[in-house]
C-alpha cells in the first residue's frame, strides 16, 4: 500500500457466514472474528491492501476500499 492511503474494510455481516477464510489468509492479521463469529477489522491500520481477503471470500462478504489521505 502506498503512504498517504487509508484502508476501509467493508464487511457485510448478513452474507459473512463465519467461515474464517479471509482471517486465515490475511498476511497481517488485520481480521478476527467478532462477539457474532463474523470477520470483523480489529487492526484496519495494518492492512497492506493485499485483497486476499476479497478475493477468497466465497461469500463475496468483504470489500476493500483504499482512499488516497491526502484528498481527505
């Protein structure tokens, strides 16, 4: 991820069934499950924007938006 980006983690709780996939795979251990076994972003501030959390969610639960911090 560039400097000066911000990550935003879009989880859709109704279509994330729990499964962990997304929290397996991420390199940076940004997710975890929350109190509802659902992914949840507890460490947003160390996501890489690697997206393996959107590309292997077979839910399609989870998008990731990456916003440039300096038009903020």
């Amino acid at each position: 991820m560039e400097k000066g980006k911000t990550v935003q983690h879009l989880i859709n709780k109704e279509w994330c069934k729990g499964c962990g996939i997304c929290i397996h795979f991420c390199p940076k251990k940004v997710l975890e499950f929350d109190g509802d076994g659902k992914a949840d972003a507890v460490r947003p501030e160390d996501c890489i924007a690697c997206r393996l959390c959107e590309l292997r969610c077979p839910d399609l639960a989870i998008q990731i938006i990456e916003q440039d911090g300096e038009n903020e």
